[in-house]
C-alpha cells in the first residue's frame, strides 16, 4: 500500500455532482463559492441551486479559453483565489491580476498595485486577518532568483496594495499562503521551494516584524496548515520526497510525522469537524508511489485516503498537474466539496461530499 493510513476502517463517502465548476472558498455560514472561467458563482444550499456573483475582465490571451475545457486548462483560464468581508466584497486573483468588488457592479476592479519596482507576480492565495487587512505573497515559479518577493497588504478592501515586506532575490521562490494565529495574534508565513527557501515564518500583526520558526527541509513546504491551537497540522508540497502529515509544535519547531501521502498537498479546507486535504500529481517526483486522494480526519492525528482520482492522459505541464481542489476556508457544515482539475471522471466537476 502506497500511503499509509492511521484509520482501523476507511469512512465511507457519498458524493454528488454538484456542476461545472472549480472550488474556491468555504465562509463559516457554508456558503460555497466557486468560479467558471473568470465568472465566480455562490450557493447557500451546498450547490442545489448557484447565483451569478461578478465575473473579472478577460485578457484578449485568455479568451479562447471560454471556448472548450480543453483551452481553458491550457491557458489557465481561471479564478484561483478568493476571500470575502463582512459586508460581501470580493477579493480574487487569478493568474494575470488581483480584484476587487464594488458594489452594485457585477464586473471586478483591477486593485492598484505599485510595479514601478518589477511586475507583479499574482497570488496562489489570498488572506483576511484582523480589522479586515488583506494579504498575500507573490508565487510565481518562473521568477526563480531573477527577482524579489514580496508580501502585500490592503486596508481598503482590496482598492489598493502596498508592500509590507521584500525578501531578497534568490531567498525564496515564492509564498504559498499567510495564516492568521488568533491565538498567538500574528501571522503564519509558508514559503517554498528549494533547499534554504523553504520555511515556516513569523509576521507580527501590525505586519512590520518577521522572523524564521523553522526552514531548510523539504518537511517545511507547506502550502495549507489547520490550526490545533497549540500546533499546526499539514500535509508537505514536495516532488522530491516522502509526502507526509505532518504535526508541527508552534512554540519549538519540532515535527511529528502523522501519516505518509501519495503526492503533493496543495489543498486543505475544514467543514465542520472534518479537516480535508488532498493531494495533487506533478510530473517531478521522488521515486515514491504517487496517487491523487482526499485525506480525512476529525482529530488531527487519525487520518484515512477516502478517494482516490486518476489522471487523465493530457500532459500535465501543458494541461495542468491532476489534482483534487478544495475550496479554502472554514465552513460550519459537515458537508465538504472539491473539484477537479485534470483528472478522469472529476475534471471540471464541483463535487458535494458526506460520510456515508
């Protein structure tokens, strides 16, 4: 068996085809919000019924993407980050920009971001912390160490960014995601991807110190974490060894290992008290067995793969890596949901999921 299960018994799942679509974000009152192409779509009924929200400009480079999934994959025709406020703006970047919501308007706003200095690489995630600040970190793989990162962060709704800090070429490669620790009142910071720039750090709250808890082990490539108050439990992102979960004490640094994966984790939501990653086929891997699953557990420390997706047989570089997509967030449903994204059966598809 490829991956190891710390579960006696494998839960059963009932899943429902839900519609086209790709999951985007969970919001505590399970409101589910997904995108079509650039159009983003809400349901307050786990996905019987969807309302047209607000849809981002389209590049002129991305437009055949409408026409066929086929395209759509090949040009990243898509949303692949998104939050909301309290008062329902919207917050989204995909891979040419990042958006805001005005109200009364149906179509998104390009948010002001300074590029005096480089152009800017968009997010893989975006965050809301307290006061409703929102951040994120540049992640784009093609700068390697030709150019600085940064970290952004908006205090008028998404309107404007401004960089909060610049870490230098060839430090990191990108950030993958900021958690805010309402217990510890500061910031996670997961940064990735090769030898010394990856790592765990620390952001203040008022976002003008940073420190380093840990770095420089492929077991610190994270790209979403679940909070257990006094550690952090993830599932690592890495081509090049062992996939694992992997519990990290906050106040030390010092990991325990919970179970071992197929693949890379890029994904990971919670609904209710179940806590969900999956796992996604890259085309660089270590010589470990490599699988596309769910991951469940409702404790943190017992987990189970309880599905498994298979590729389909489009190039992964070209038509993107074979992955099951969670929508990021936190709902109070039990109710979970992913999408595909090249992989049999499931490609395109929003799914709704239960225990059976």
């Amino acid at each position: 068996m490829c991956a190891m299960a710390i579960l006696d018994e494998t839960p059963a799942i009932e899943l429902q085809d839900v519609g086209a679509g790709r999951a985007l974000l969970v919001r505590p009152d399970g409101r589910l919000y997904i995108s079509r192409g650039y159009s983003i779509y809400s349901s307050d009924d786990d996905g019987r019924s969807w309302s047209f929200i607000a849809s981002a400009p389209i590049p002129t480079k991305r437009m055949p993407g409408q026409l066929l999934r086929l395209a759509a994959r090949l040009l990243r025709f898509e949303i692949r980050a998104l939050v909301t406020l309290e008062d329902d703006t919207l917050v989204a970047a995909n891979r040419d920009w990042v958006y805001y919501s005005v109200a009364g308007t149906r179509t998104l706003q390009r948010s002001r971001v300074d590029e005096s200095a480089q152009p800017l690489a968009p997010p893989f995630n975006l965050t809301v912390g307290p006061d409703g600040v929102i951040l994120f970190g540049e992640y784009n793989s093609q700068l390697r160490h030709g150019n600085p990162v940064r970290m952004f962060a908006s205090r008028d709704a998404g309107k404007t960014f401004e960089v909060i800090r610049c870490f230098e070429a060839g430090d990191i490669m990108h950030v993958h995601k900021l958690l805010y620790d309402p217990q510890l009142d500061h910031y996670w910071v997961f940064v990735g991807d090769l030898d010394d720039e990856v790592g765990i750090g620390i952001l203040s709250r008022d976002l003008r110190h940073f420190d380093w808890l840990v770095r420089g082990k492929q077991q610190y490539r994270v790209c979403e974490a679940f909070d257990f108050g006094d550690r952090l439990v993830y599932a690592t992102d890495t081509p090049f060894e062992q996939n694992a979960i992997v519990s990290l004490e906050k106040s030390s640094g010092r990991t325990e290992v919970l179970a071992e994966t197929g693949g890379s984790s890029i994904y990971g939501a919670r609904f209710g008290d179940l806590c969900v990653f999956s796992t996604t086929l890259e085309t660089t891997s270590a010589e470990y067995c490599k699988s596309i699953d769910l991951w469940l557990s409702r404790d943190g420390d017992n987990w189970a793969s309880v599905l498994e997706a298979e590729k389909d047989f489009w190039h992964p570089d070209l038509f993107q890596f074979g992955s099951l997509i969670l929508p990021r967030g936190i709902s109070d449903r039990e109710t979970f949901f992913f999408s595909g994204q090249a992989v049999k059966h499931y490609d395109g598809k929003v799914f709704a999921g239960k225990l059976g």
